[in-house]
C-alpha cells in the first residue's frame, strides 16, 4: 500500500513538471534544493540533535519533492521514531 500510494505521488509530481513547461528546469531545480536542503541539514546535525540519515533513499524522496520533502523527513522522524 505504502508503494502504491508512493509511486502515485512520483506520478503526479512528474506530470506537474511536464505541466510547467519546462520539464528539465523544474526538475533539475527540485533536485538541486532538495539535494541541498538534505545536505543542509546533514550538515546542522552536529549542532542540532536532529538529523535525517543520508542514504539513496532519502536523497532520492529530497531530490523529488524538495524541501517540502526534506520537512517531512524531519517531522517523520521525529514524531514516528
């Protein structure tokens, strides 16, 4: 159920960036934030005690959805783990 509903949202993200016109550009500028909102927080977690592990998953979810992604990998792991 869990890649069901996962493989729904990677559908209708890439059909919103097909929609914007300019496919490569809104997607290589997700991935880009994303890559950098994950490496960000990466990098504040010897300061925070709040950290997301940095893994192909993880960067695959931040590169997709960005840093409303990245968000929800910190709000998933703090209130699920």
């Amino acid at each position: 159920m869990v890649y069901l509903v996962a493989g729904v949202l990677c559908v209708a993200i890439l059909i919103v960036f097909k929609k914007s016109g300019s496919f490569i550009k809104a997607f290589l500028s997700s991935a880009l934030g994303g890559a950098t909102a994950l490496c960000a927080v990466s990098a504040l977690s010897y300061f925070v005690p709040l950290s997301v592990g940095l893994n192909w998953y993880s960067l695959a979810f931040s590169c997709l959805f960005s840093v409303p992604g990245v968000i929800f990998l910190l709000l998933s792991k703090t209130f699920l783990f």
